[in-house]
C-alpha cells in the first residue's frame, strides 16, 4: 500500500464531497480525475518512477490533486513553497533534483529548463531536460526541515513508515474507547489552517484521508475566516500552531469558537503560558504534540482521555508516547539520568526516516544501540508526560552553568507587558555566552528593563537573568511559526538593535 491509495480507495464513495477549498466544493472522484491528468502530464514529459517531482501551488484542491498524482506516478512529491525566494529555490534543485516540476503558469519560468506540469484551468505540459536523479520508489515525499538552526535539510519520509504513523496516533486518539457506531451521517471534515507546503499540512490530508474524511483547506490563516469554517462546517476538534492560537487569543473580535472543543498544538513548540491563555480565552482544551521531519511527524501527544483525566494540571506537556515509540532522557555522557531531570531526549520510532536526499545519512545522530538523537532538552515526569525544555543547540553555557531559555521565557511571559519573547545565547567574551531577551510588547505597554529584571530575579537564579532586554515589533518566524533564533543573534551581534534596547 502506498499514501496515493489512501485517494484511490475503491470502498470511498467518489461522490462524497472530499475538498472544500474557497468556497468550492471538490468530490473525490473530481480529485482523483485531476490526479490522474496529472500523472498523465508527469509520464508525457518523461518522469519514471522513483524520481522526485517538485510541486508549487497554493493551498486548495488543486494542490491535493497533485499530492496524490505525484503518487500515482510512482513518484516523490517534494512540496515547493509559492514564497520561496530563488535562492530557496536553488538550494531545493541543488539538494533534491527534481526530474520536473507542477506549477500555474506564472511560476513556471522559475524552473527553466525543468518539464513543467501546469495546472491552471486544464493541465499542459512544457517539456524541458527531465532530472536523472532515482530514489527508492518506497520514499513518498522530501519534506525539508524548518531550517531555525541552519540550512534546511531534505528528508526522506517513506510510504510505509508514515502509514504506520498515523495509524499509531489515531490508536492513541481513539485510546481505550471502543470504535465508534456506524453512522449515516458524513464524517466531520479535518480543517487544515496550515500551508500545505509543510509537512503537518500534508499530515492532515493524509490524516483526513485515512479515516475518510473530507478536508478544509485555508489559504493562509485569518482568525475570522478560520472562526467561520469551524462554525460553518460544525468542527469539534482541529489543528493550530502556536502563533495561530496566539493571534486568536489577541483578537478582540473573536469572542466564540463554537463549536471547537478540542484544539491539538502543531508545527512548533507551544509554551504553558499560551496554552493557559487560549484555553480561559475560550474555554477549549489544548492538547500538545511533538514530533520532527526526521521521525516522520508526531510522535507524542495528548488524546481527549488524558485530558479529561489530568485537566490543566500537565499544561505544557507535549503527552505521552504514540504506539511503538522508546524513550530515554540522557545527559552529555550518553547517561540515561532520572525523572524529571532535564538532558537530551532520545527515541526509537517505527516511522524514522530514511535519511536525507542531499547524499547525508542519520547515522551521525544514532547511538550505538539506535536510538535518535533529536537535539531537543526534555524530561518525563512520574506519569510518563514528556515535557520539552527546548533545543540542545540554544541552550546557554553562561560560564559553565545551564540556562534553558524555555524556562526563562515562560517566568518573562508571565508579565503583563510582554506579548511574546525569545531567549537566546549571544556570544560573551568573559563568560563564553549569555542570555538576552527579544521582547514583543502588549499594546499599550513600554519596555521597562528593570521591571523585568526584577520578575526574573524572583522566580529564576541569578546567571539565568538576561543581560539584555530588547523590544521588537514581532519576532522573527518561520513558515511553521517557529522563532529563527540566529537571525536575533546575527542581529544582536551585528549591533542593529542596540538603539532599541
């Protein structure tokens, strides 16, 4: 089985709707017709199969067509953001080589002299020098990764490895309840308010499509419109990065979301203090998650038993481990240490990638009896909750004692004038690194150094006080909401903030 079979269901009704996208409605059997034209162009501009083809389109049922007519082709998808700059671009051709490309029309002379598939109102071919370059024909996507630390990596995610991540976590959503009645009532649409040029927008297609739901894809994400599909289209449960449910909390228009109950944290790691404040906001539950590109996507969550059972009480817990995953927290040493104490977690997960399409493999970050290295500071408390204290590399060696900027962040977001923050390591020449602050204020509010100095020093020890506080309009982020923390330190170094702080 591969995920281009997850479409071509022969049990799926063709009728049933299966994409709702700007305002149109797409039935399966109109999404599987436009997946086979696309498989269609990709054969007749001489694509074989195992070969990876990059695709550039904005999120909608077109895009989902050409996910599945990748597929269809024997193909690996490799998703294009329409953002890209070409520089971007140039390092997915380097990296990837794509054998061609699927795009509209006014993209595609960023590909030259690639074949391109265009699909604007009918799919067209242009033909161009097909890539030589063949991969396993089991790789189903080069999903790259969110590149906060360095340059983006291509990751190979296999169609085997990621059918059975998602089977693990509907076993740990589904938990010890038994399977739901048949029902004659169409199952509840999965909204997708994420690009589908990353990977948990791909999951949730995926996600949708294996337990036969139809999809609700958003073309960028607006607070009222998302309000609007979940009462339009009676969700109960979906999916938001952490700037999406900040950005909701902070809107003083939305005063309901009815009917959500349920909202799962993707994409980046979401803090105690802006799961706290969605949650009085709108009184909807927030189940965390955690996962990488190189794991296959999410392999630690939250299921609706967990909540119910411990309420608020683990808030910031990322949950507990999906079906077929092992854990152990270690220190520099390779020392497995004790509950609750902090060092680098590390895993073994059924769905781990297959390496990187660059030629570099995951054995440098495999230890001698298999287990990931996933660069990420975590501990597990006594209920096995695992809690993410934040990244190896932005960890603070401020003359030789830790700081861990998560937990410096959570004490300055306490305060009522902060919106947002970021901790980082700036270089020190005395003490080989130290922490400052990048400050988003709330409205209304200005930076007083000193007044967060002092709630700092109430609720930390004194080498985890930032030497600097700086205010910023917004912080930096990437297409997945995370903090690119270097551009921050590239900045404090490059000395182009200091007049604002």
């Amino acid at each position: 089985m591969t995920l281009g079979d997850l479409l071509f269901d022969s049990a799926a009704d063709g009728d049933a709707v299966f994409v709702h996208a700007g305002g149109t409605s797409h039935s399966r059997a109109e999404v599987q017709g436009l997946a086979e034209a696309i498989a269609r162009g990709l054969d007749e501009v001489g694509v074989t199969s195992g070969q990876p083809v990059g695709v550039m389109l904005p999120n909608g049922a077109t895009l989902i067509a050409a996910l599945f007519g990748v597929w269809r082709a024997g193909s690996a998808y490799v998703p294009l953001n329409p953002r890209s700059t070409p520089e971007e671009i140039d390092h997915v051709r380097a990296s990837v080589e794509p054998a061609a490309i699927i795009t509209v029309e006014r993209f595609a002379k960023r590909f030259h002299p690639l074949p391109v598939v265009t699909v604007d109102d009918v799919v067209t071919i242009t033909p161009g020098v097909v890539g030589a370059k063949t991969i396993d024909p089991d790789i189903a996507l080069i999903q790259f990764t969110s590149g906060t630390t360095g340059r983006p990596k291509p990751v190979l995610l296999r169609h085997s490895n990621v059918l059975e991540l998602l089977d693990g976590v509907l076993a740990k959503i589904r938990g010890r309840e038994p399977e739901p009645a048949k029902s004659t009532k169409p199952p509840m649409p999965n909204l997708v308010p994420v690009s589908l040029s990353l990977w948990a927008g791909i999951y949730q297609v995926l996600f949708a499509a294996r337990v036969g739901a139809p999809v609700v894809v958003m073309d960028g994400f607006d607070t009222t419109e998302f309000t609007r599909l979940v009462e339009a289209f009676g969700i109960r449960s979906t999916v938001l990065p952490p700037a999406a449910m900040t950005m909701l909390s902070d809107d003083a228009r939305i005063t309901s979301l009815e009917p959500l109950r349920y909202v799962r944290s993707i994409s980046s790691p979401l803090s105690a203090f802006q799961a706290r404040r969605f949650k009085e906001r709108f009184g909807i539950a927030v189940l965390n998650s955690y996962g990488q590109t190189e794991l296959g996507g999410e392999i630690v969550g939250w299921n609706a038993a967990d909540s119910r059972e411990f309420g608020t009480s683990k808030l910031g817990a990322v949950g507990r481990p999906h079906r077929g995953v092992e854990m152990r927290i270690v220190d520099r040493d390779g020392t497995e240490v004790g509950v609750n104490e902090p060092g680098e977690l590390w895993v073994i997960t059924p769905s781990m990638s297959a390496g990187y399409a660059d030629g570099s493999t995951l054995s440098e970050r495999m230890s001698i009896d298999g287990y990931f290295r996933t660069g990420d500071i975590a501990r597990i408390d006594h209920d096995g909750f695992v809690w993410i204290e934040g990244r190896v590399s932005d960890m603070i060696n401020r003359g030789g004692l830790k700081v861990y900027p998560g937990e410096v962040e959570e004490v300055l977001r306490s305060s009522p004038a902060v919106a947002d923050v970021a901790v980082v390591a700036v270089p020190d020449e005395r003490l080989g690194e130290v922490p400052w602050a990048f400050t988003v204020l709330a409205d209304g509010t200005s930076l007083d150094a000193v007044a967060l100095e002092a709630l700092a020093r109430e609720h930390l020890a004194p080498y985890k006080i930032p030497v600097q506080f700086v205010e910023l309009d917004a912080l930096p982020l990437n297409e997945a909401g995370k903090v690119m923390k270097q551009s921050l330190v590239d900045a404090a170094l490059a000395g182009l903030i200091n007049e604002r702080s």
